[in-house]
C-alpha cells in the first residue's frame, strides 16, 4: 500500500487516499473516538447555511460532510482528486454530484460558489497559501470560507499526551482497523507538523480573505476557521 511522505507529491497522496477509501469514515470514527460528527455539525454550523446556496466542499472524499450539508437546501459539490474516494461517494451518496478536482487549480469559473469548506485536506495540498487564493476565487464577493484541521492542543500537558498518542498509539491502533497503516503514520506526521492556529490564520488574510476566526474543539485537536471573501 502506498505512503505520501511529507513533501506531499499530488499523486502519492491520491494513490494513499484510495487505498483507504474503502474503510476511510470507519477508520477515522474509531480513531478520533467518534468525534468525527462533532466536528462535522460544528462544520455545517459555521457555514450559516441557507437554501438555494451553492457550496463546494473540497475534499470531500467519501461525501460525509457533503451529504449534511444538504439537509439545510443548499445545493453542493463535492470535490476530490482522489477517484478511489470519489467511486465510494458516488455509491453511499448518488444524489450528490462528485467532481474530480485539485485544490491548487480548481476547475470552477470565478465566483461561482455562495461557500467553500474544506474538512481536514488543506494539510494534505503541496501549497496551501496557493489553495487558499484558490478557494477564494471561485466564490463570490461575501462568500464564506470554513476550514476545520486537525491543530495543536492549547494546555501544555495535553499537548504532550496527544503528541504521544499521534506518534505512537496512533499507528498502533491503525494497524487493527485500517487496510493501510502507513497512510496513518502519515496522518500523525503531517499533524505534529502542521502550523499552529495562529499561523494558519495568518495565512488565510495573507491569501487575501478578510474576518478571519478560529475555534478550538476537543482541546485544541482540532480548530476550525472561518473567513469572509472581501466584496470589492
């Protein structure tokens, strides 16, 4: 099975994701103890979505979050650039329309969505400051932006259990419940390396989006951020 390493190659990273397709929701259950539909619905509630919007959800993988989405009448499009994920979408999810695309070149017109969202997939993109000018040209003036990641633990001697649990109880576990281990060996790295909520922040302004917010959930393992497409 296929591992992406950190420099995250655009093809290693697809060909890791489909090997997991298959087993990716349950797996990800198990491992975040069931926190999964937390952070889901917390998603969907910083969306403030209405009906008739149109939202892109970027990598959407198998639809999960998608498929809540649609319960407010937003319209939405789910967007992958891995096709093992995309195939098990299209089954769990068929009233769902599944676009094969990279979130470095998006294959939309400018300001074409009312919301983008991206759940745990920016930190898998060669790029992210190239990502976000991207999610901010295809929506529309006013649109807005949630990004939800896995982060970093505020309280010091959580943050070293956590640190813990991703190097080593991570792997482990994955080992039992996962048709590739190595893909969550990734997982835990490209966390421990990933940019702490303040500099990710940062980075969102810094790609031109304005009232940028975060909040931290589960103490800080993961933070979702919010951001507003300037209107001039």
């Amino acid at each position: 099975m296929p591992r992406a390493n950190l420099d995250k190659d655009p093809a290693e990273v697809a060909a890791m994701f489909d090997a997991v397709a298959a087993k990716y929701d349950r797996t990800n259950d198990i491992l975040a103890v069931g926190q999964t539909r937390r952070w889901r619905s917390a998603v969907r509630k910083a969306l403030q979505l209405e009906p008739g919007q149109l939202v892109l959800d970027i990598a959407a993988g198998t639809g999960t979050s998608a498929a809540a989405f649609t319960a407010s009448g937003a319209d939405v499009i789910a967007a992958d650039f891995s096709l093992g994920m995309l195939e098990v979408g299209k089954t769990r999810n068929p009233a769902i329309p599944f676009v094969a695309a990279d979130a470095l070149a998006l294959p939309f017109a400018d300001s074409s969505f009312d919301r983008v969202t991206i759940s745990f997939g920016l930190r898998n993109v060669a790029d992210r400051m190239v990502a976000l000018e991207e999610f901010r040209r295809v929506i529309k003036p006013g649109g807005r932006l949630v990004i939800c990641e896995f982060s970093h633990p505020t309280l010091a001697p959580f943050r070293r259990v956590y640190t813990e649990y991703l190097m080593a109880a991570l792997p482990l576990l994955s080992n039992r419940v996962s048709s590739n281990p190595d893909a969550y060996r990734y997982l835990a790295e490209s966390i421990r390396a990933w940019p702490v909520q303040q500099e990710l922040a940062a980075d969102i302004a810094d790609a031109g989006w304005g009232a940028v917010q975060w909040r931290n959930f589960t103490g800080g393992i993961v933070s979702i951020h919010r951001a507003v497409a300037p209107k001039d």
